[in-house]
C-alpha cells in the first residue's frame, strides 16, 4: 500500500482510483467504486494494439498529389506526355464503369478501365496554343495568290498522292507507303485533236471521262521515290508520244473513224451546197474550204450538225431522231410537226 | 473406314492453302473455344468469391463495358506484325507477373505509340518503395533489351488486394 502512494506522488484522481480498486477487499468500497467506474474488459485478442501497429506501417505512404495542387497551376506541367490515367495526379472526381441502376460506377483510385482508355489529358487546349507558338517560327506564310481551290489547280495542275502510314511497331515502315498516284487534268495538257485522240488510246482505262482526269497510280518498285520518278516518267511519255505522228498514221482514212465527224462526211458537204444554192451565190469552194466552212454562219446550222453528229454517234433512238427532226425543220424553214392527238 | 475419304477431303485443301498467296487478313471462322465457361466464373456457395471490374464482366462485354488490355494498330484490319505482337504481349504479361510476385492486382494493360511500350497496372502496396523502384527499373530495362523497343511501366498501387474487388459472387 505504502508502495503504491509513494509512486502515484503526483496524487492525480485516476490514481486515487486504482489506489482505491487495489485497496476494495471490503463491500463498502467496492459499491462506490461501481459506482464511479465499470471494470476494464479483459481484452484477450487484443485487437486495438493490431490496428494501431498497422496504422503505423503505413504512415510513410504519400498524399495524393493532386490535393495539393494549387488551382492555378501549369496543367502542361503536371501531365506534359502522354501517359496513362493516374488518379493521384488528376484532381477530377472521374468514375468510369458499368453497375446496375442505382449504384455508383467505380471511382478513379483502382480503377483499371481509366487506365486502360487512352487519354488526352496532354493535350488540353492551352497546351495545344502554347505548342503552336513555339512551331509557329518555323512556318511560312501560305502564298496569298492560292487562295482558292481554282487558283491552286490552275498553277499546280499534277497531283500526287501519297498515303503515311502511322503505327505502333518498331519499324516505321509500312509496304503500303510506296503507291503513288498522279492526276491531271486532260484539259491541262496541250493536246490538239489528233495528239489528243492517240493520248487516250494510250492511257486506255487511267481517263475517267466524268471527271476529266487522268490517274497515274504505281506500286511495283520498292520506295516511294522510284515510283514517283516512274510516274513522271509515264505522264512524260504518253504526252510525247502522243504528239509524235507515226507513217503508219496517215493511212487513216474516213471508214476507219471510232466516231462520227460532221466536217469530214459528205452531210457537209450537201449542207454547204444547200446553203449557197438557197441563197443563191456562187459555189467554187474546194473541198478543203467545206471541210473548214464554219457552221455557226448558216442558221440553225450548229443545230442540225449537232443532231446529226448525235443521230450517227449514239445510234436512232426516240430522242435523236427527234432533235434530228426539229433540227431538218428549223433549217429548211419548215413548219414545226403537229402533235395529232 | 473413315479415314481414307477424310485424308482425300483434307489434302487439297492444305496444297491450296499452301500454294495460295498469304492475303493480310483472312477471315476467322472458328467458333470460341470453351465460349460458354471461358472467361466467367462461378457463383460460390458463401458468396465470398472476390472480382474486380474485369472477372465481374465477361468476354463478351468487351468494348460494351470494358475495355481491351492490349492497344495496337496491329489489331486493325490490314495491321502489320499481328503475331509477334500477339507473342510479345504474352512475355509480356507473364514476365510482368513473375517479376512483380503477387503484387500485381490488375490485369496488365500494354499500349503500343511508334515504337514506344507503354505497361500499366495496378500494384499492391507489399514491398518497400525502393524495392518498388528496383523492380520498375528492372523490368523496363530486360524488356526493352528482348523488344528493342522503348519500354515504360506506369503502375498505380493500392493497400491490398481488397482495393480492386468489385463485387463478390
């Protein structure tokens, strides 16, 4: 008992207490202490020190860093790469996750599917501006006479095309890469009639008639760039070989045209004669000058040799014997045909 | 008694796959395999069996609710290298998993930029932070050597695995 008092000097109530508990061998005290205070369970598992000393395990582990980031902050500078989601750098209440009605999708901390997404959170768009700025020295200014689509075609007339193949490889090659195409215009080339004619028969099925373009594609050689000169080469050739006029050429005659041509059939001719009998002039041109007559100064002329050139290249039917008709009508003066009902 | 008229049925189609040109893509035609159990799995009589996001949804809700674990262009139509992606994904994820012991509590997400390798997954808290730094070192340096290719580990980690369970069955 002496013992006691003498190490609980400091006389604090809680030691009064235990003095008090120590010293309950009679009932009297033992009814006020119950009263004061229950006794202390007997922890046998002990079950609080185990948590405490986890708790202290993991103390050295971090906040999150995006807790502390001011709201003013660089976001470039927190995330300047791509990278996959990491919920503690990103200071957004994000969830992603499919549950049933009612509940709330996963959040960011654990969760595999933010991770798996791939984010832009790299290229947010003031990290965007500031990157255009700095690759904005080296840039050159677009010239100011192409400024449209018509002025860009009529200066630069040849197109190639070429595809870049972007993928996720350790090579950056890609088989693909080495077609080229090359268009032009047909209208672009200088070609008369004739050049024109054998220029199309060279290129066979490369013109599309709709667009007018001529389309140069190439994929055997290896690289890229001996396709290109491959391609110029073809374009090269074909135009110079289309001027060039071959012996075998010449012999060429009337019966052997893929199409019909007013000015060089006797329809012309009967035309021209027409036309100066009815006026009643004097004929003495050769058959050369016909050939060169121009239509547009008989009337209605241009009309007739359209529908005849329409009647003989596209073959009789119902429209071009009709234009045919109306066309014979006007040029000879004729009452138009009355629709009998 | 069988076997002669199979063996006749069976031949000229290996001579015409072999004398045919190997096109990019060719059209898969087999059915999954195991397509009704693989990938799920079984209710427990205690209801205590834990899964995360990914055991919770099965294949088929691939791109429905989940996402893939491997990201190329070699899985598009007409992607170059589709095999040795497929294998190098595999080491991949078996080295991930035998290097990091019982720490990985995720499924290992490889995204492939250019040349670029990135590995993502979720890592237990169990081994001290400079062991955790030796480990990511480690990996990424033997995987970009086998790969020679630029090799990047982005891990999160968590306590324990209790952190990714989604639901129990």
């Amino acid at each position: 008992m002496s013992l006691f008092i003498r190490k609980y000097k400091p006389g604090v109530v809680y030691n009064t207490q235990i003095l008090w508990r120590l010293n309950s061998t009679t009932a009297e005290t033992q009814k006020q202490g119950e009263e004061e205070e229950e006794f202390r369970v007997l922890d046998i598992l002990q079950k609080k020190t185990r948590i405490q000393k986890k708790a202290a395990r993991r103390a050295d582990i971090q906040p999150d860093r995006s807790e502390k980031m001011p709201t003013d902050q660089n976001w470039g500078n927190v995330w300047p790469g791509p990278r996959s989601f990491h919920p503690s750098s990103v200071p957004l209440p994000i969830r992603q996750g499919y549950v049933p009605k009612g509940q709330a999708p996963p959040g960011k901390k654990a969760n595999a599917e933010l991770m798996k997404i791939p984010n832009f959170l790299h290229l947010t768009p003031p990290v965007i501006k500031t990157q255009c700025e700095a690759i904005k020295p080296f840039c050159t200014e677009w010239p100011k006479l192409l400024n449209s689509e018509e002025a860009i075609e009529k200066h630069y007339p040849v197109e190639v095309i070429t595809s870049d193949y972007c993928h996720a490889s350790p090579t950056i090659r890609n088989p693909l890469a080495r077609i080229v195409t090359m268009r032009v215009k047909l209208s672009d080339l200088k070609l008369d009639s004739r050049a024109r004619d054998k220029f199309l028969r060279l290129v066979g099925d490369k013109y599309d008639e709709k667009t007018d373009l001529v389309t140069f594609t190439a994929d055997r050689c290896p690289v890229r760039k001996q396709n290109l000169d491959y391609v110029n080469y073809l374009l090269t050739a074909c135009y110079h070989e289309s001027w060039t006029v071959e012996d075998w050429e010449k012999e060429k005659c009337l019966e052997d045209m893929e199409y019909y041509d007013f000015d060089m059939h006797p329809s012309k001719k009967n035309l021209v004669n027409w036309f100066f009998m009815s006026n009643n002039k004097e004929n003495n041109l050769s058959d050369d000058e016909i050939k060169s007559f121009d239509t547009s100064s008989i009337p209605n002329g241009v009309e007739y040799k359209n529908a005849v050139s329409e009647l003989f290249n596209e073959g009789e039917n119902v429209t071009t014997l009709k234009n045919y008709d109306t066309a014979v009508r006007k040029l000879l003066g004729l009452p138009e045909k009355k629709v009998v009902d | 008694m069988n076997t002669p008229t199979i063996l006749k049925l069976v031949q000229p189609l290996n001579i015409l796959s072999k004398c045919s040109p190997v096109f990019a893509s060719q059209f898969h035609t087999s059915s999954a395999l195991c397509r009704v159990v693989s990938g799920k799995y079984r209710i427990t009589k205690k209801r205590d069996r834990p899964l995360t996001y990914e055991m919770a949804n099965p294949p088929h809700y691939i791109a429905h609710r989940k996402s893939w674990n491997s990201w190329n262009t070699s899985s598009l139509k007409d992607g170059l290298r589709k095999s040795e992606t497929a294998v190098e994904d595999e080491f991949i994820r078996r080295f991930i998993n035998g290097t990091w012991h019982g720490l990985v509590c995720s499924e290992v997400i490889i995204k492939r930029q250019f040349n670029h390798i990135r590995i993502a997954a979720i890592i237990r808290r169990a081994v001290s932070p400079t062991k955790m730094y030796f480990l990511i070192g480690y990996t990424e340096e033997l995987l970009s050597t086998w790969i020679q290719c630029p090799v990047t580990l982005e891990l999160q980690t968590v306590d324990s695995y209790k952190d990714v369970v989604f639901k129990y069955i």
